[in-house]
C-alpha cells in the first residue's frame, strides 16, 4: 500500500518555491505521549544542562528513599512542587583508573566527556556538544551557553581544550543576541522545506517496491511480520512527511520584554537576579525554536560566589568553615547551596510555566542538572549530584530516585544522548566506558 | 516432555553399538521457507565485513526475543521491526552510508567516477549499487531492485544537488530495507524431487555463514554459491571444511553457547550490594567472559569431548575474579590460565560463577533456579512452572531460627504437595551448589548451619558440585541436549516432528564422534536436514 | 568494614609458595603468610577534649592570623564591608607575598624571620599518639634527637609527636571532630582509593597469630590499582604486585604479643607518595620516615590496626604545601609560613651540624584489608609455570 504519492510531491518541491504541501492524512500518527501539536505533528525535544559548583552538603540533600516516594530533604526543597517532573541520581561515580582528582577540574569535564582529564585540560568532546551537533542544526544557534556569574569562560561545554563555547553572562547581552535585530518572527515569513529531509523519504520508496516480490516467497506467518515492517517503514515516512508540512505555528512564543543592563559580578545576590532573568528569556528562546540545546552554569566549579558585603568565597567557606556541631554541617556554605537550589527550582519553574501543545516546555524538554562534586570540602568526584527534569516529549519517565551504587556517571550521559534520540550506543572511556544506558528511564 | 527425551536416549543407547557403520541419513520434513532478522551481533558483524571495522555502527536494536525453552536464535525467525526499531535502523543506516562514501572510505567502494558531482549519473551508480547490494543481501540483486534503488539514487541526487549525497541515501534505504535486515530462505524447485522446493544456493550460503561463523558470507562463499559448487557434496564439503578451519567458528560457538546458557541474564544482573559488595563492575565483566573461554578451550582448543566442560579443573582468571575465588592471579591485566587444585570444591562451569551468580536471587543463592537452570538449560528438560497460589515466605526467610540452610527451608516447603513434584526435579541438583553463594563465593556454612551439598540426579548420587558435574557428565542427556540445541542454532528455529528420528541419529554419530563438537558442526553442515524446506503450505499442525 | 577473610585464608598456602623469593629473605619458610592492602595510612590524630587540647581554639587561618598583625583600629576598619576588597587583597596578595614576591607556600624558608608568620598553636593536652622514638623519658636531647616534651599515648607509654603537636590545633588536621575528621586524612586516604598510591603489608614465618616471636614484615609500594566496591571501599583478597622499585620494599623483624605485632626500628623507610594539590603534579613523589616502627593489631575480622611511630624530614612534611602554592595560602586558608616555622622550632629528630632538628616525630594511623601479595620475581615463575 502506498500512501500517497511521493512522485507528487516532489515535482511540486522542486520547483524551489516555498510553498505548503498538502498532504493526505495518515493512519498511524505519532502520539500517544500528549506531547503532539494538534495536527499531530511533534513538537521539537529540546535538551539542556543545568550545572552548579560545589556540590551539595551531606544529609541534605540525597533522599534516603529510592524509586517513586522518594523523600525531600532540605536542599530539594524548591523542587518539591515539580517532583513528579523530577529524576533524582546518586552514587554514579566520575572513575578515575588512576589518574588524579585535580580539585574542581575533574568532576564537571568527567561527566561531560566520559573521560577522566589526565591533565589540567577539558578532556574530549561533551556530550552536550554531541546532542547539540545531532538536535541543534536547524535551529539559528546550535546551542546557547550561559553563565550566572560574570564570566564568559565558565563553560562545560566544548570539543576539547582550546574549543570551548563560551558563556554568555549577561542577561541583556544575551536578550540582544537571541531577540535583537536579527530576531525573526518564527510564525511569520516563508517555509523552505528540507531538501535533505524530502531526498530521505525520497529514497524509501526503493524498499517499498520491494514488497511485492518479498510476499511472494513467504508464508503466511512471515507475511504478516513483513506487514509488521512495512508499517513500522510507514510511520517514519509519516514522519518525514510531517517536517516537510510548515509547521504549525509556534504558540507558546513571545518576543520578551529586554531587560536592564547591570553588573553582576560574583555576589549572590546579583548572580540569582540575572540568572532569573536568563531562564526567562531562555524560555523563550527554545519556545520560539530559536535554538533546541542550552547550557546553564550558574556558578562555577570552584564557586567564587560571596554574599554582599563578604570577600569570603562559596569555595572558601566549604574548605574553611567549621561544621557547626549541632547542626552537622557547614552554616554559612550551606546556605549558598540553598540559594542555587532555590535557582533550580525557579528554573524548573520558568520552563513548566510555558504552556506547549498538551503540556509544557519543560515536558519537551529534558535538562540534566548536575554539579562537579558531592562534598565540596574534599572534592570528591564519586557520587556526584544529578538530576533529570521534564521528560524530552515524553520519552523520558520521571519523578524516581535511582542509585547508581558506584555505576559510572556516564550512564546517565549516554542515557540522556539516547532520551533525545541519538543513535549512541556507547559513550565514556576507560572504566567510564558505558554501553548501558538507564533503560529503566526510557517511557 | 522429559519422558520423550529419555525414551529418545535408551534408544540412541540401544542403537548406539549395532548401527555404529553409517546408515542412510534418516529423511526429514525440514520447515516451510523462513525470515530471520540479523541480531545485533550479525548486524555488526555483517557491516564489518562488507565496509571494514572503522565503519562505525551506533544505534539501539529492538529487543531480542527467547522463545520458551528455546533460543534466541530461533526467536529470530518470529520477530519483525518496531516502528521505533526501524527509526533506528535508518538513522544506523544512513550513518553508515554516509561513512562509506565519505572521501577517507569512497574510493575503496566507488570505483567508478560520476560524470558530474553535482548530477545524477545511472551508469556509475547503478554500478555500484549492484555491487555493493549483492554484498548487503547475500546475493545478486534483481534488475527491478538495481533499477529501483539507481531510480532512488538519481532522485535524492537532484534533491540535494550531489551525486555522492543521494548515492549514499539510496545506500541507506538499501541497508534499513527487509533484504538485508532480514535473511529470507529464498528457493527453487528441487531438480530432485519433483514438485518439491530447495533452498537456492545463494540462501545456502547465508545459512551456512551465519550457523559457523555468525556473519555475512564473504566472497569465496557467495562465488561458490554462484558457481553451484554448494549443489554438489563435493563442493560443499569443501567450503564448510573451510569455514571449519577459520578462527571466526570460535565466535559463532561463543555466541551458541551465551545463547544455549542464557547470558543475556548477566546484562541485567543486579546484587545487593550491601550483602555482596565484591560484585563490582569488573567483576560482573570478565564472569560471562571466564566461563565462555572454558568452554572454548575444552570444545574447540583442545578438540576435546564436550562433555568434559561439566568436569574441567581448567579455567582461566583476571585479577577482579581472583577476589571472587579467593586466589592470587599474577597477572596484572588480562586473562591468565588457572587450574583448580584435584580435590577443589569447584570443577566444571556450572561452578564457576556465571551459572552460580545468574541462577541466584540478588541477595541469597537459589537452590531453585540453579537446578531449574540445570534441567532446563544443561539437560533440555523443561520444569513446569509453579501454581499460582503458592506461599513461598517459608522460603525466602533466610533469618528462621528453625530452618537455617537453604535445604532446611526447601524441605520444609516439599512438604506441600503440589510443589513437592517439581522441587524433586530441581532441589537435589541445586542443593549440590549451595556451597557458593549468590555470587558463587565459597561458603562453607549458611548463617551457622553447615552445608550439606549431597544429593542425587535421577538416582545417581553424588557428594559435592564437583562431584555433581560427573554425574551431569556421564548422563546420557546431556550430550542429547547438546545436539539439539546445536541444530537449533545452525536452523535458528525450533526443531520440527519430522525431524525426530534425524536428531536421534545425529546423536549417535555424536556419541561415536567421542562427543567432538566441531565433528558434529561438520555433520550438521553436510546434511540433507540443515538445509531441507517444507512445502509453504504444511500446517503447524503437520510440523507438531 | 566488610571483610571476607575465609577465601583469603583457605589460598594462603598457595601464596606463601609464591612469596619465598629473592625479595622475600630469611624466615619465611615456616609458617604462614598474610598479605595485606593498606587502606589507611594518614596523620593520626587524638580527638582529645578540645577545650583541653586546644585551649586558645584553633591555630588562626590565613586571613585571620593577617587581621591579627594589624592593629585594633586598622583591624575594625578592614572588617567594614565596604573595605572587604581592600582586605582580600591585602590577605591574599601582600601578606602571602615576601619582599621579593616569595610564596609563603613555595619558599616557606624565607619567611622564618619575619615576625608576621608566628608558631602556631600547639596542642596544650598531654595525650597523643605515637611511638617512642628518642628512648628517653622526659625528651632531653641525644646524639639523634633534639630536647622536646614527650606526650603519653592512650595507654599511658611515654611517645614523641611534634607535629600533632604543632599541627593539632589546626583545622587543616583535628577538622571538625572525630565524626567528620579532618580534609588532610580524608585527602592522603581517598588518593589511595584513587589509586595514586597503594601499599602493602606482608606478616611471613607466623607460626601462631597470637604469640609469635619471630616473624618477618615486609612494607612495600605497590603500582598496582585497587578495585572499590559501590561504597567505595577497598575489595578484600585482591591480587599485588610488590614494586619493582627496591627502595620503595622495606622488610623488618617483628614478634607478635597477645595479637599485637610491633616491629623493630626500620632505620630508613621510603615509599612512593604522590600529592596533587592545585601544583604541578607528582613533583614530591617519596615519603621518607626514619627511626620507623609499627604496632599493628590483628584484629578477628582479619583487618590489620595500629599506628606507625617515626620522623620525617620537615622538608618532606611541608611539601605538599609546596606543591600546592600560594592557593594553600588563600584557597586552603593555611598560613604555609607559619606551619613550616613551627616544624623548624618543634623539629626534634636528626640534628645538623649547628644542632638544629632537621626532621620531626609523627604518628600514622594505619589500617590494612586481607590481599595476596606477589613479589615480582614469583610472579614471573609462577606465570612460567602455567601451560
């Protein structure tokens, strides 16, 4: 059965005009996931990291129960509304095989490229980078990079050493950069479809005249796992078929409001009101498709945030602060670990605010949120803090507690590569080297 | 079902010494005309031998499926493509074709050179489709294929403006399509048999590569099979003594073996750590690995009776499995060959810890399983599954004072009635492991109880594991077991009614072979049987 | 821990076959072997009553032993909010800094006359651990030692340990408690989970493990990695290789009492030793002890418990700040000056020619896990030997 008349359609595609193609509706839509626009074509998945310095303070913040009812403790308290949305990791370890744990150097750039740095330099190719280069192409930017505090080399993303994506640190550089001149209006103008898009599909029409001469030898029983195939081939022709339609218009995008220039600089205060204000915006940026991959670090690994009116650093408070006897922990850097929390939970919150289709940005979207260190006071790289929200059009099944048990970090990396749809069956190096991703994760 | 096994072994015993000459090659039915889906393993292996290793092959196969009390390998005659299984597929496709006309890979493959880069040239095409096809689908492609996937390659070339571009989406297509994803039995009429079907010879030669060597057929077979030579005995016999003699029947038998034991039960393996925290990672790795190379050396290094791999003091060791049996292992990285000491506790691989730590619970050993496993996996005789109702708490309280060993608390539970008929099949031989715990670490006691390993298998007694795998070696069902499960695999379906009486005298040659694995392969590959097709019409019925 | 001693036990034999070799001399041919991995080997610190111990609080960080140099006004006017950008730079620029740019961490030796990095403070209490290592009993100079006060250990024996003296009131080393212990132990032990540095320990000829008075025990490197279980703690009964370095094997008599296994004195002890602060890494790659002895106990569990008594040359204990840098200083809030001065005024092993102490007392804590230990020669006859 052939569903519609490719030679058609493409004699109408070729002439080079953009123009909308009518094409017959199918049997077998892919939904199922209430994450379709109304036509039934999907939403783009979009995909991000979430990154914070400094890890997380023992018995705070790791719910002591794993799987669905896992608990809330103190730091995960801003996430508790979102908890269903909500994937909490531990005890996935950054190996080292060896080679030593540079303080603040290895955690992040471990996780990131599944390789342990043998020396004070980004070790390979993040695994953000390898989503944003299969997802990222057909948007106006790859990928977005931010930072929280005032500095454009606070990044865990790029290909190597020398080839890191900056961060953008303002939030009005970064409304400028996105929604300025250059800015076009996603719902207005002309649709070009993808040539490379409309060749694919082309293609398979080769293995569909096939089908004839491939019944005829089998039997009964394999003819009907022959249909199996042939619909299986259906659907993603369907899909093909779907990117070459102009798309449905972007309802969820609003050009923002620009806002004020100011100078952020590493006190708290003022990394918490630019970082509110670029999760705005960036919320805006991904619902207005102008780009499908970000990354947010907002603070950095050795955390030099200080509270107004104090020289003392985040950093230096978790090496130097004595834990406060009965309270069992660090007061004073405990606290800056609240206020970066209390930002997840307003970043998860900017996301789910935006209404998509049935859902919401956040559930078209996966984000992996994570830091370089479980216990920052002597750097540990096993055990690293990670969490996984919205669920990437729902692909991804959340709200659990998973433990890794000393499992590699880079399952969950290779997890996340999968969630989205790269065709990654393998990722990290040494013992890091992962085939296995969370299958448990997976809808 | 075990009654049938048995009856089929006192008569492979009672022949065994009259017919010891060789009688005719009892007729078979065979089985109607199949399809069998690559498993990853052959997809893999298939492109590697077609492009070259540095193609590389990254995407998620759909799963793979083990009919009951069968293999995986049979499982691949029942099984399609998922609508998310094809996506993968194409996009595994379409990153291979793209590797492969690449500028570092083209010139190996494109040997023509376009007209015009930019336009669409049939001749070179078409030229390079059929040659490559005939490779991607075992055999030469029809005209209408060559024809249409040339058609494709033009199309997607005005498309995108580039010949290599939509010559390599056309070679994507080609590679998600049924042709090579699936092997599809392809026949001819039997000059033979009048009105009767045989398997081409080019389907002959798929079925030969993938049965011994799990891959693709490479050029001598596929030119074989255009010559003829695979019609005639003296030209099969030929390419299977070749196929025999290369070092890629040692991955074929590897993966029959992962296939006959169920390793696909390790990938998902999960300890309590809190009671077993020496199942680490490394360890979970080299434990398939170990008793994989036990059973290649015994069967296939040293050519030896099969039978040999249930008693073997030979094995071999990593230093993470060293912390597993208490051992020193010298070397630092890699395998090194150990030997268990005469008298050792342990002997054979149903000692080693694959089969202790698979057939196990994730926090205590499982008498249970492990004799299940035994019967089931080792002997081909299906243990029926439990009643529905049963209370198994007695069981599982591995903290009740009143029964402390596994035995204690699986007699206890014998005591119902309706358990104690399978219990009685399973218990005796899974006791006799208790010695190793979930993990197949030595134990000598379970809490404070000591343990007592003895037992007997349908009446033959032993006293230890080790002991346990003579007994499992001089039981006439196992080899049986054996030689069904090797034609399962060379078939990759379950064996039908009509082939009964083959399989009985397979198993006698087996036996006069002195029990040689890589005689039977031989036997198996030169027969009639492997080979046979039912007329596409016989009824399941026909075929019980 | 968790520790399954059974395997290891039951292969013993096998491995004592291995162990007799040119590394391993003398006794060996009787008796039993035990192998074993250490798995601690850090600064032993007595978390006595800290009031006692430490009676003026804690040795002052970096920053606030600079405001402490200052005078009242100045400090108050340095603690405003609005001068806190004044105040860092001062701490952590000009007060790390000598006259010629020097880095108190780097080149400590250039600050020991400038009175803005004083001693810091020592520890007021009486108990410690530690080993007697000077003989005496009220800590006069020797031919090997310089005049000191001598601590009692928990049982009451007379021991030397200058730098818990020195160093016991610093939040680098007492940390915050016993419960939490301090970064330093927790560092030296999570490096050889990391596998930066591993060693071993071989009891041989132990004919009874509660009274033997004749063994022979062997502390060696080890360049072999070792596996962690989920906890991240070290697996029982692996498999070690003894380095092929031979100063890094030390090998020593000892005699086991009621369980307790002390050695003799190892004169001279190296063992490799590799430290990564933010520096450039493995710069200091050897431990040096002298005047070495153990006292191990041999616990039920098979876990081997004790502590380590001997000097160390304060270059080599100060050189992990030296690895570190002026980040030692400021990120790690150690006044690197004073902590090295301290050790020049409170050495008391090996004088020099004009009487100054070069090296000072220490005790290790030391825990060891059940392994087989294979000395290298073995190994290789022993792979031979195999078909």
């Amino acid at each position: 059965m052939r569903t519609f008349d490719r030679r058609r359609v493409l004699r109408s595609l070729l002439g080079g005009s953009a123009i909308s193609v009518a094409l017959p509706l199918f049997d077998c839509v892919l939904n199922g996931n209430g994450t379709a626009l109304a036509s039934g074509a999907p939403l783009p998945v979009r995909f991000g990291t979430w990154f914070w310095g400094l890890g997380v303070t023992p018995g705070r913040w790791k719910p002591t129960k794993t799987g669905k009812d896992y608990d809330i403790l103190p730091e995960l308290r801003p996430i508790e509304p979102f908890k269903k949305k909500i994937s909490i990791f531990s005890g996935f370890d950054v190996l080292l095989d060896g080679k030593p744990n540079f303080p603040h150097q290895t955690g992040g750039p471990g996780f990131r490229t599944g390789i342990a740095p043998p020396a004070l330099a980004f070790p390979g190719v993040s695994f953000d980078v390898m989503i944003a280069d299969a997802i990222g192409g057909n948007t106006r930017f790859r990928s977005i990079e931010l930072s929280g505090i005032a500095d454009s080399t606070n990044t865990l993303s790029g290909r190597g050493a020398g080839q890191m994506n900056p961060s953008e640190s303002s939030a009005l550089a970064f409304y400028t950069r996105v929604f300025g001149p250059d800015y076009k209006d996603p719902n207005a103008g002309a649709f070009v479809p993808d040539p490379k898009i409309m060749a694919r599909k082309s293609v398979l029409s080769a293995v569909t005249e096939q089908r004839q001469e491939l019944e005829r030898q089998l039997g009964a029983a394999d003819k009907a796992r022959l249909d199996q195939y042939f619909t299986s081939l259906r659907q993603v022709e369907n899909q093909l078929a779907m990117q070459l339609q102009k798309p449905e218009p972007l309802l969820a995008c609003a050009n923002p409001h620009a806002p004020e220039g100011f100078d952020v600089g590493h006190e708290v205060e003022n990394v918490v009101k630019n970082h509110e204000l670029m999760a705005q915006i960036l919320a805006m940026a991904l619902a207005c498709n102008q780009t499908k991959v970000f990354n947010m670090h907002i603070n950095n690994s050795a955390s030099s945030l200080t509270k107004r009116g104090s020289t003392t650093s985040h950093h230096q408070l978790t090496h130097d602060e004595q834990i406060d006897e009965k309270l069992g922990y660090q007061p004073v850097a405990t606290q800056f670990v609240k206020d970066l929390m209390d930002q997840w939970g307003t970043f998860v919150r900017v996301l789910d605010g935006v209404k998509e289709g049935d859902g919401t940005l956040l559930d078209n979207t996966l984000v992996v949120a994570h830091s370089d260190t479980d216990f920052a006071k002597v750097h540990t790289v096993s055990s690293l803090p990670v969490m996984f929200a919205g669920s990437a059009g729902g692909r991804v099944k959340s709200g659990v507690h998973i433990e890794g048990k000393g499992e590699p970090v880079t399952r969950l990396a290779l997890t996340a590569m999968q969630a989205v749809g790269l065709a990654q069956d393998r990722f990290g190096s040494g013992s890091m080297e992962t085939k296995k991703p969370l299958t448990e994760v997976f809808a | 079902m075990v009654r049938r096994v048995a009856t089929l072994l006192l008569l492979g015993a009672l022949c065994g010494s009259l017919c010891g000459c060789s009688p005719a090659e009892p007729e078979t039915s065979g089985a109607p005309a199949g399809m069998r889906r690559l498993t990853e393993e052959q997809y893999r292996n298939s492109i590697a031998d077609i492009f070259g290793t540095h193609i590389q092959v990254a995407g998620r196969f759909d799963p793979i499926l083990r009919p009951q009390h069968g293999l995986i390998a049979a499982g691949t005659s029942q099984i399609s493509v998922s609508p998310a299984g094809f996506e993968q597929y194409q996009i595994m496709a379409t990153s291979i074709a793209a590797q492969v006309l690449d500028p570092a890979h083209r010139n190996t493959f494109l040997t023509c050179a376009p007209k015009d880069e930019t336009s669409a040239d049939a001749t070179c095409a078409e030229s390079f489709l059929r040659q490559v096809g005939g490779l991607l689908y075992r055999r030469p492609l029809t005209d209408a294929e060559a024809k249409a996937y040339t058609a494709a390659a033009g199309e997607a070339t005005r498309i995108t403006g580039t010949f290599t571009g939509g010559l390599s989406l056309s070679l994507a297509s080609m590679l998600s399509s049924p042709a090579f994803i699936f092997e599809i039995d392809a026949t001819e009429p039997d000059p033979n048999h009048a009105g009767g079907q045989r398997l081409n010879a080019y389907a002959k030669a798929s079925r030969l590569s993938y049965f011994l060597w799990n891959t693709t057929p490479d050029a001598a077979l596929l030119a074989a099979a255009a010559r003829g030579d695979l019609h005639t005995a003296s030209g099969l016999s030929q390419q299977v003594d070749r196929l025999l003699a290369s070092p890629r029947l040692e991955g074929a038998m590897r993966t029959f073996f992962a296939d006959m034991l169920q390793f696909e039960v390790d990938a998902e393996l999960v300890k309590d750590p809190a009671i077993y925290p020496l199942f680490v990672r490394a360890v979970k790795e080299d434990m398939p690995e170990q008793t994989l190379r036990t059973l290649v050396d015994v069967t296939l290094t040293k050519a030896g009776d099969y039978r040999d791999v249930f008693t073997t003091r030979d094995t071999f060791m990593t230093r993470p499995l060293g912390v597993i049996y208490g051992i020193p292992v010298p070397q630092k990285s890699g395998w090194m060959p150990y030997q268990f000491a005469e008298g050792d506790k342990r002997a054979g691989v149903l000692t080693l810890m694959n089969f202790l730590a698979a057939f196990s619970h994730d926090g205590r050993s499982s008498p249970t399983l492990r004799g299940k496993a035994l019967r089931e996996l080792v002997l081909c005789q299906p243990v029926p599954i439990p009643p529905g109702d049963v209370d198994f708490a007695l069981v599982q309280d591995t903290k009740n004072p009143l029964y402390k060993t596994a035995r204690d608390r699986l007699t206890a539970h014998r005591a119902n009635p309706s358990c104690a008929g399978c219990h009685k099949i399973m218990d005796p031989v899974g006791l006799a492991m208790e010695n190793f715990d979930g993990i197949g670490v030595f134990r000598a006691e379970e809490g404070e109880g000591a343990i007592d390993a003895s037992g007997d298998l349908d009446g033959v007694g032993f006293a230890t594991a080790a002991d346990l795998g003579r007994v499992i070696h001089d039981n006439p069902a196992t080899p049986a077991c054996l030689v069904n499960r090797m034609y399962e695999y060379a078939v990759r379906r379950s064996s039908v009614a009509g082939e009964r009486a083959w399989l009985e005298s397979l198993n006698q040659r087996f036996v006069a072979d002195g029990y040689r694995i890589p005689k039977l392969l031989r036997r198996i590959a030169l027969s009639d049987a492997f080979f046979k097709i039912a007329p596409p019409e016989t009824t399941k019925e026909a075929l019980r | 821990m968790r520790v399954r001693l059974g395997a290891a036990v039951a292969a013993l034999a096998c491995i004592a076959g291995l162990s007799t070799s040119s590394a391993a001399p003398r006794v060996a041919e009787k008796g039993e072997t035990l192998g074993f991995l250490v798995t601690k080997f850090a600064v032993a610190i007595y978390y006595g009553d800290f009031a006692t111990d430490c009676p003026e609080g804690f040795s002052p960080t970096t920053d606030e032993q600079y405001l402490l140099t200052q005078t009242p006004a100045e400090r108050a006017r340095l603690l405003k909010p609005e001068n806190a950008p004044e105040l860092e730079k001062k701490w952590k620029i000009e007060y790390t800094s000598g006259p010629n740019g020097e880095d108190i961490c780097r080149n400590p030796r250039s600050f020991l006359d400038d009175p803005r990095h004083p001693v810091q403070k020592t520890v007021q209490g009486k108990t410690s651990y530690g080993m007697n290592l000077d003989g005496t009993d009220d800590g006069r100079a020797t031919a090997r030692s310089c005049q000191h006060a001598k601590f009692r250990n928990p049982q009451g024996e007379l021991v030397d340990n200058q730098l818990y003296r020195i160093m016991g009131c610093a939040k680098s080393w007492r940390g915050e408690g016993a419960t939490f212990g301090g970064s330093m132990a927790l560092k030296y032990n999570s490096y050889m989970k990391d596998g930066l540095h591993n060693y071993l320990i071989e009891l041989r000829g132990v004919n009874d493990r509660r009274n033997d008075d004749d063994v022979e025990v062997g502390i060696y490197s080890t360049d072999d990695k070792s596996m962690l279980d989920g906890s991240r703690e070290h697996l029982p009964n692996q498999t070690f290789a003894v380095t092929s370095n031979p100063r890094w094997r030390n090998v020593v008599h000892g005699r086991i009492v009621d369980g307790v296994l002390t050695t003799d004195v190892i004169d001279t002890m190296y063992l490799n030793w590799f430290f990564a602060l933010n520096g450039p890494y493995g710069a200091v790659n050897e431990h040096e002890f002298r005047q070495v002895h153990f006292r191990l106990t041999l616990e039920k569990s098979g876990i081997l418990k004790g502590i380590m008594g001997g000097y160390q040359p304060i270059e080599i204990t100060s050189a992990q700040a030296r690895n570190g840098g002026k980040g030692v200083a400021t990120n790690g809030n150690r006044d690197c000056a004073s902590e090295y001065k301290s050790m020049v005024a409170f050495a008391d092993g090996y004088p020099d020619e004009n009487g100054q102490c070069t090296m000072i007392s220490l005790a290790q804590d030391v825990e060891a896990i059940p392994a087989f230990v294979l000395h290298p020669e073995a190994a290789r006859a022993q792979t031979a030997a195999l078909p």
